[in-house]
C-alpha cells in the first residue's frame, strides 16, 4: 500500500523523471537515441501505469455492476371518433378504429456482455399508433428488447424507496396539485377521453358519455389496486443466471418463420384506445367520443452484475492472478498483465477446456511463457513484421491428419475440439486489499463479482516475506462482505514459485522449500473449512506454465461436486413443485 502512495505522490525528483517521460512519449513506437537514460520499455510501462491509475481513480466506472433504471412500458394509441362516409351514404355508421397496444419492455439475458454500461437509465417502449377512420385499427408498438450481460440479477424497488419513480396515477395527481375542481375534472378528461370535432361539450352533457366516464372510472380503480398489489406483494425479481438459447424444432414445417427469444417481460404496454363504434347502445346510436391508450406499466429496477464463473480467483494486487488465467487459457483471455498493482480492474472471464487425459487447452497451446502484455504484443508485432506468421495455421483451421489412435491433443483451437471433454469457467477478479469490505479501494465493485462462483481459488505470492498473512486479509474481507463467503475456498495457490531459488544455489532453495512448507502447516492450521475440509496447496509458477496441471485438475474436481450438488437441489426443487 506504501508504494502505491508513494506513486500517487511521487517525490520531487520522481516529478521530474515522469515528466520527461511524459515529454518522450513520442519515442515510445521506435528506439530513443543512444543519449537519452530511458528505454522504450520503461516509457512503455510508465503509460500503462497513468492509464491504470486514471482508472482506478475513477473507481473503475469502465465497469457497471449495479444501476437503477427507470422503465416505461409503450402507451397505447388512441381510439378513433369517426363516422363512415361514401357516395350515397351521407350518415354512415360509426368507422373509428381502435387504438394499437403499445410495446412491452423485455429483458434478455447474454453472453456477450460483461458489464452494465450499455443498459440505459431510462427505458421507454413504443408507443402504439393511433386508430382511423374506415375502421383501421392502429400498429402495436414493437417490444424493445434490452440485453443484459449473464449473471444479473434484477430487483423492483420497493413501493416507499424514494428512488422508485412514480406511476401514472401519482404523476397525475401531483400534476393536478393547486388546480379548482372543475379544472380536475377537464384535465382528467382530456387525458382519458377524445371528442368528435366541436362535440366535446355536447358530449359531457348527454347520459351515455356520463355511463361511460362512470364504467371507465370504475375499470381504472380496479386497475390501480391491482397495480400496488403486485407491487407491494409480488415485487419483480429475476436472476439471470442462462442465457436463452433458441432451438428450432427439427420437425418443423418448411417456411416457418424463426422467432427470436425475447427474453423475461419485465414491463406490459398498455392497451390502445377503443374507438366510438364501442359505445354504440338503444339510446345512442351515433357516439361522438372514442378512449385515448392507456399508459403503460412504470417500474423502477436496480439491476446488479454478479459474474458468473465456476472458479473466481482471489488474491491481492499483482499476486499474478492474470498471468494465472492468461497460462490457464492459453493466452485466449485477455486480461492486463504487468509488473505493478492494480493491474486488472473489470473482471476477466475465461474458459478452460480439458480433454479425457487431463491435458488442457493452454499447455498445447506452445505459448508457455506469459510476460507482461505490452511486451509480447510488441514481440508479436516484430514477428508478424518478419512474416513468421504466414504460413502458420490459425486456431480455427481443421486438421485433417488427427491421428484416430492418439488420446493426446497437440494443438489448441479447432483441433483440440475433437478432445474435449469437459469445461469450465474461471475468473481473474481485480485484487483486493484490507478493508474492501468497507468499500475501500475497489471495494463492493468486485466482491460481488466473485459472489457466486462455485468455487474460489486463494492466489498469493510465495516471493514475498508473508504469504500467509495475505490468506488470512483475503478471508477476513471475504467473511465481513459477506458472512459464509470464504466456505467456498477450496484451494491455495503460490505463484511466482520461479522467483525463489532460481539461481540453483542449495541456500535459497531450502529456504524456499521452507517457506512453503510454513505456508503449508498455516493452511492446514488455520485455513480449515467449517466442514472440516482442508485447502489444498499447490506451488506454480504461471509465468513458466509449470505445475498447471495438477492446478487444472484439482479445479475441475471442484467444479463437478459443486455442479453435482447443485443438480441435486434442481431435482428437489422440481420434485417438490410437483408435489405442490
């Protein structure tokens, strides 16, 4: 934590090295000249760090994981007050169309968005188009559908939060405030009813507009009671936990049009408007009035991201949880790696896949060193400049020399899809330090990315003087967030093994072994579950992608007892609806 002060602070000789390399930005694409004491790798650093500290000082606003919205289903079209009228029909019947419904809100859930940024704070549906004459009926408004990333879960606002927007009726009553009551009255009446031209106030004095007014009345009190109901006693609430996947029946006729899943109706258009034909009666057989739409449902919603990851990878600030991820991958997720705190700031998912023999993807991958990412993009680039790309297949390509006898994959991508057998999602979550249970740092942001994982993976950094310390910051904060949390640990990972003992010298690798073996009895000690489990431990070095494997299959263990169980509560529950 002192250091990142200290960079926030810098000194003043630091100021002034910083804003020369400000300065030398522009060498940062070619070699400085000889004379100059920086490299391009250290303005390359120096960048990426402004970047990062921008961000992290706006509180990673890049990435929405709760917001309140505001949600406006489409008003119905009105009715139409019209009277047919043709060649030799002077007084035709009455020919006002109805008004169209307008257009439901839906909510759909997606893979291909990881953040609430694109969800806006006000959603309107459309609005149905009005009825005519000639007994043309109005266009429904279209359903607008709003994509929301997997994960989320959506909750209406109850009735006396001061945040919830107000319905229709509140909106009117507060508009009609100060106003006499034969004021209230027009006002109320425009807004419900439409006149044949210079009818009006022929209409509001004849006893078939007046049964009508009383039967509409009676209809919207009805309408408003049940209304607060369903919002005091079934408020909505979603969790977004699938993605809607449409399969088109194989039986299906030729032709048969291809509908689109919608999603959950979160929001009903109201109904259009009924024109004049409605009101004929014995006593009235020309009504000179139609009904406007209606509006629709109004509803405030707070809508909050928790990812869903089978493993969610904790651990402090630049313990190396995205080079974990990015050698877990084969370097297919794209998380920021770099030599400094708070790297990663949005959540990172990424997908591990496994064949039969327990190989996964990123060990075929032949991309067994992960540096930090500037620098293999520049590494790349300088390899693409030399054309060594060209003639290499692309992950994608189909193999046609798969050997039929052979259980071992030896190509990521396409190829290694004819060994898979098993997948599961992990994580990189955005490090923690003490106190993030109060909101310091990143705070609730990020804890509730890693919520409902299945299974959380402990990453700490062996090279450093207290890896057992972290452990129990990293449980602590888990726990005071969320009580229970830190019962779904189910390993300890010491990264950046590489950096103890590298030099072979006997010293340094005793010490190694022995601080390792400390990290081991803390575990054992004090790290137990509250079932009596104990975390596994494991030594790995994700730079080098060694000891990965046993990484990889200790967490697919932990996926599939947690998928069993979870399998086991479906049928239960299922059992039991049936039953009811």
């Amino acid at each position: 934590m002192s250091s990142l002060l200290s960079l926030l602070r810098p000194s003043k000789t630091e100021a002034t090295s910083l804003s020369r390399l400000w300065v030398l930005r522009r060498w940062s694409s070619r070699k400085p000249p000889d004379n100059l004491p920086y490299t391009s790798e250290d303005l390359e650093t120096f960048r990426r760090r402004r970047k990062t500290d921008w961000k992290r000082r706006q509180g990673g606003q890049t990435f929405l994981d709760n917001v309140i919205v505001t949600v406006r289903a489409g008003k119905g079209g009105d009715g139409c007050a019209a009277f047919h009228r043709e060649k030799f029909k002077p007084f035709g019947p009455p020919s006002g169309g109805d008004g169209g419904r307008g257009g439901d809100v839906y909510l759909l859930p997606t893979s291909q968005l990881t953040t609430l940024s694109s969800v806006p704070k006000k959603i309107r549906g459309e609005n149905g188009t009005h009825g005519q004459g000639s007994w043309q009926n109005g266009r429904a408004g279209d359903p607008l559908v709003i994509k929301v990333p997997v994960g989320t879960v959506v909750r209406q606002l109850p009735w006396d939060d001061p945040r919830r927007a107000k319905d229709f009726w509140e909106a009117e009553e507060e508009s009609l405030q100060g106003l006499s009551p034969s004021e209230r009255r027009d006002k109320m009446r425009e807004r419900r009813w439409v006149h044949y031209p210079q009818y009006q106030e022929a209409n509001v004095e004849r006893d078939s507009f007046r049964d009508a007014e009383e039967a509409y009345y009676k209809a919207e009190r009805v309408r408003r009671y049940e209304s607060r109901r369903k919002a005091l006693e079934r408020p909505l609430y979603l969790d977004l936990d699938k993605e809607e996947i449409y399969e088109r029946p194989l039986n299906a006729p030729l032709g048969t049009r291809h509908q689109e899943p919608l999603g959950h109706l979160i929001a009903s258009g109201g109904a259009g408007g009924l024109g004049n034909p409605h009101f004929v009666s014995a006593e009235n057989r020309s009504p000179k009035f139609a009904t406007r739409g209606l509006e629709g449902e109004r509803l405030t919603l707070s809508l909050e991201l928790k990812l869903l990851a089978d493993i969610g990878l904790v651990g402090m600030p630049n313990a190396g949880k995205s080079t974990l991820l990015r050698a877990l991958t084969g370097g297919r997720a794209k998380s920021e790696v770099a030599g400094y705190a708070f790297t990663t700031l949005n959540p990172v998912i990424g997908i591990v896949r496994v064949a039969e023999n327990g190989v996964y993807e990123g060990a075929v991958s032949g991309h067994t060193i992960h540096d930090e990412t500037w620098k293999e993009e520049l590494e790349a680039q300088e390899r693409a400049e030399r054309g060594e790309y060209a003639s290499q297949p692309t992950r994608n390509q189909t193999v046609d020399d798969i050997s039929e006898t052979s259980a071992t994959p030896t190509r990521p991508g396409h190829h290694f899809d004819v060994y898979e057998t098993f997948r599961f999602t992990i994580a990189d979550n955005p490090g923690l330090i003490s106190r993030a249970s109060e909101n310091i740092g990143l705070g609730h942001a990020f804890l509730r990315s890693i919520e409902r994982s299945l299974a959380l993976v402990y990453v700490v950094d062996l090279s450093r003087d207290a890896p057992w310390d972290e452990l129990a910051v990293l449980r602590e904060e888990l726990e005071n967030y969320q009580e229970g949390m830190s019962s779904k640990a189910r390993l300890v990972i010491a990264n950046k093994a590489d950096l103890l003992g590298s030099d072979g010298d006997p010293t340094e690798v005793e010490k190694a072994k022995e601080k390792l073996r400390k990290l081991e009895e803390y575990v054992k000690t004090a790290m137990v579950l509250p079932d009596g489990r104990e975390l596994d431990v494991v030594a790995t070095s994700a730079k080098y992608s060694q000891n990965l494997m046993k990484v990889v299959s200790l967490m697919k263990g932990y996926v599939e007892q947690e998928r069993e169980i979870l399998d086991g509560k479906a049928e239960t529950n299922e059992a039991e609806e049936d039953d009811d």
